[in-house]
C-alpha cells in the first residue's frame, strides 16, 4: 500500500501545483485587477451619462411639445 501511494506521490504533487497555478491565474494580477475596476468605472459613468441625457432630451422634448401645443 505504501509503495502505491509513494509510486503515485510525484502525479499528486504535480496536480495540485497545476491547481494552485490555475487558481493564482485565475484571480490575475495587480495590474489587471486595476484596469477592471478602470473599466468598470468608466461603464458605470457612461451609464449615468447616457441616463442624464435622455433625461435631458425628454425635458426639450416635453418643452417643444408644450410651445407647439
């Protein structure tokens, strides 16, 4: 039984540093977790943008519709 487990030692090991790497990768490094949050800030205020000005042109739409009625 021990010289199974020793015989299968070097794939175990091998295995879980692929795991350890995959999960490192995964969460990326400092730099591209900044320029995810970058970008998601830039989503967020272009969001709010495109949401003020369809506020706005539904007030001059409002406002055009009261002077030609």
């Amino acid at each position: 039984m021990l010289s199974i487990f020793l015989n299968l030692l070097p794939i175990l090991l091998l295995v879980g540093v692929w795991i350890v790497f995959a999960i490192i990768l995964r969460k990326g490094s400092p730099v591209q977790r900044k320029a995810i949050a970058t970008q998601d800030e830039a989503l967020e205020e272009a969001r709010r943008t495109r949401i003020a000005v369809e506020r706005i042109a539904e007030l001059l739409e409002a406002r055009q519709a009261e002077r030609v009625g």
